[in-house]
C-alpha cells in the first residue's frame, strides 16, 4: 500500500531538483518528424563530403582513365563514368567542398549586409529608412539571376564572385526582415527601459535590440542556404561558375547534357543530388522557424 505514496515522493524529489523525469530525451528524438530526420542526414553526409572527400572518395575527381568513358553505373561505379573516364561518384563527392563553401559564403554576404541595412533602417527612421528601403526596392526590383549576372561581368567568372553575386541578390529579403524585426523589438518595453536607464543608443541597438531580431533572421539564412546552392548551380549551369575541370555540382550537369541519350546519369545524379540537398535545407529551416514560434 506505500508503493504509490513511495512513487509520488520519488517523482515529486526528482522534479524538485530539476531532473527529467518526463520526457527523456530518446522519447523527444522519437517524437522528431521523419523527414526531418532525413533532412539533417543529407546535410550530413554533403557536409561530410564537402570536409574530408578523400575519406569517401579515393579516385581522381579530375583525370580520365583509357577505355571507361561513359560506363553505366555498377559495382565498380555507382554514380558511373563521364566522357573522359572519370567516375563520376568522386566528382560529386569532391564537388561539395566547391557548392558548400559557394553558398556559404554567398548566405554570409546577404546575412552582413542585410542585417547592417535593417537594422540601421529600423532603428534610425526618417530619410535614413526612406533612403535605405529604396534602395532594398530597387534590389527587389531587379530579378534574382540577372543581378547575379551582372555582378559576375563586372567580377570576374569563378565560384568566389559566384557566391559574393548571389549572396548581394538575398541582401534585399534579408533587410527586410531585419527591419521589420528591428521596429518590433524596438517598441518592446525592455529596450524602452534601457533607454530609460541612461543607455546610449548604439550599445542597447547591440546588447538588446539585435540580438532579440535575430532569431527569424538565421531561419532565413538556412533557407537562404539551399537557394544559394540551387542560385551557384545555376549560374555553373550557364558557364559564370567554376571553371573546367572543376568538379562543381552545376557544371556537372552541364557537362552532361551533351550526352543525354547514352549517358543519363551525368544529369540525372547531380540534378537529384541539388534537389535533394535544397529540399533538406529548407525542411531544416522550416523547423527552426517552429521551433522559434514555440510550435515544435
């Protein structure tokens, strides 16, 4: 009969010292959706690629060898072989590192630049936002690819001036968002008390305002992710890319479709393997966005 009164003691203990009692932590990875799951794990194993190659991969990404041009995909070449010889499995292993580190690079330059103009327009006001936001408009105004494009001509071709190109293409939805951010939190009572209290403008615009904007703003960055490496495919599609032999997932595709009709797996495995890696990258942002509303 003191089995239960026992019980209660021991659950009321554990809760009172803060230890978890319900849910473990193996109940709270049961509970994560599947296709989350799923998504981490190709971002996973490309992350992993893009890192150590050499641990997946041990062909010549970029030398032909005599006598398997264009071999279809077996045991010896899952992915097959393109024009030269060269499996294609280690250039799309090795091409990683060059669309990973593109998009990177390309979400950091949109995330800086972005939040810079956001939060100076938000938090200044008058012909500061006016000025600012005419110009994110005129960003607006201009499509995606073509501005990307334009920035290459006057660049230079390469994966680098791909990235910084696209990445000027997001600075636009960026400081949309940290400003509409920033003049939410701005309004908040907190900041009003720290204003109150005799903080100076630019350290409670750095100790409280932009660090509560934030939070949106890295669940963009994650879907700006998958759009910066579909935007680099894209743009290595069309030639303003990595050059030759460079092993770059667009490029690939490119080079593959002179060989349609003897060779489908040179554009079917780096086209599925962007979409997949773009879809993944978007469910994780999806579930951050959540998790930030407090929904997951």
């Amino acid at each position: 009969m003191s089995t239960p009164f026992i019980y209660s003691q021991a659950a009321a203990s554990s809760q009172a010292h803060g230890a978890p009692f319900l849910p473990t932590a193996w109940a709270r990875l049961q509970r994560t959706p599947f296709t989350l799951v799923l998504a981490v794990l190709v971002i996973g194993i490309v992350a992993a690629w893009a890192l150590v190659p050499g641990w997946f991969a041990g062909q010549n990404p970029v030398q032909g060898v005599a006598r398997q041009q264009l071999l279809a995909p077996d045991a010896a070449h899952i992915f097959g072989t393109d024009g030269l010889g060269r499996d294609l499995y280690a250039r799309v292993v090795h091409g990683a590192v060059h669309s990973l580190s593109g998009a990177f690079v390309a979400v950091v330059v949109g995330l800086v630049m972005g939040t810079l103009i956001g939060l100076l327009a938000g938090a200044i006001g008058g012909w500061v936002d006016d000025l600012l936001m005419r110009f994110v408009d005129v960003l607006l105004a201009v499509p995606a690819l073509l501005l990307s494009l334009s920035i290459i001509i006057i660049l230079g071709f390469g994966t680098v001036n791909a990235a910084i190109a696209v990445g000027v293409a997001s600075v636009a939805s960026f400081a949309r968002l940290v400003r509409s951010e920033v003049v939410r939190v701005r309004r908040a009572d907190y900041v009003e008390a720290a204003f109150g209290s005799g903080g100076r403008f630019w350290p409670v615009l750095w100790r409280h305002v932009l660090p509560n904007s934030l939070t949106s703003v890295i669940g963009l960055a994650a879907l700006q992710f998958g759009s910066a490496i579909l935007s680099i495919s894209t743009l290595g599609f069309l030639g303003y890319g990595a050059p030759p032999p460079t092993p770059e997932w667009g490029l690939l595709i490119a080079e593959g479709r002179n060989y349609l009709s003897t060779g489908w797996w040179l554009t079917t495995v780096p086209g599925v393997l962007v979409v997949l890696v773009v879809l993944s990258a978007n469910r994780i942002s999806v579930a951050f966005s959540n998790v930030s509303r407090g929904q997951e």
